[in-house]
C-alpha cells in the first residue's frame, strides 16, 4: 500500500541530503508525520500548501515503514496515515514534482495508489 507525504522542494533536497525526513514543523507540533492517501492529496495539498508555487509529493511503501504508520481519526472525520517515526529514504518508491497543489490531480496519475 502507497502513503503520501506533501514536501517542500527545501524538505525534498533534506530528505535527500539526509536520508530521512525529521518532519515540517507543523509535524513535529503534532508529534508525527502527516501522510495522505492518494485520495485525499487534492484537499490536503490545496489546505495546507495551496500558496506554495513548487511541491514535491513522494509515495511512501507503507510495509516499509511498519507500525510506524497508524491511521487515525482527523478533526475532519477522515483517517489519515501518521508516521510515528523519521521518513527514511528507503521508503520512496516514487516523486512527483509539481507546479502548485492545483497540479496533484494533473501530475499524479490515479494509477498510481
């Protein structure tokens, strides 16, 4: 199964330089790793990152990451996926550059899940 996780291109070129990703600071806040699934990146790139003009969106081996991912309730009503842990590079099994979150349903086939 596929998670996503919405990047800056500065957290994309961290993650790279690094080997994982320690989280944005509205993550660390939170004390996981904010995920989406591949249906709900449309309205949590347009909510959080809707002033951003360049994302990086990275599809996530969700076996990768084990227990470290739990689904759970947002204040939506929705579940999301939260990782409880570093985002380890090994876990990227696919990038998408993108030209602002009005791009996700564009850029990112729906094959992909």
């Amino acid at each position: 199964m596929l998670v996503y996780k919405i990047l800056l291109p500065s957290e994309w070129a961290e993650l790279q330089a690094v080997g994982r990703f320690d989280g944005s600071p509205l993550d660390r806040d939170s004390g996981f790793i904010h995920c989406s699934s591949r249906a709900q990146l449309p309205a949590t790139a347009a909510r959080f990152f809707g002033d951003q003009p360049r994302l990086v969106v990275v599809a996530l081996d969700a076996t990768r990451l084990g227990d470290a991912v739990r689904w759970e309730d947002a204040s939506n009503g929705e579940r999301f996926p939260h990782l409880y842990a570093a985002l380890p590079a090994e876990a990227v099994v696919g990038v998408h550059h993108l030209a602002g979150a009005a791009r996700i349903d564009q850029e990112i086939p729906w094959s992909i899940q």
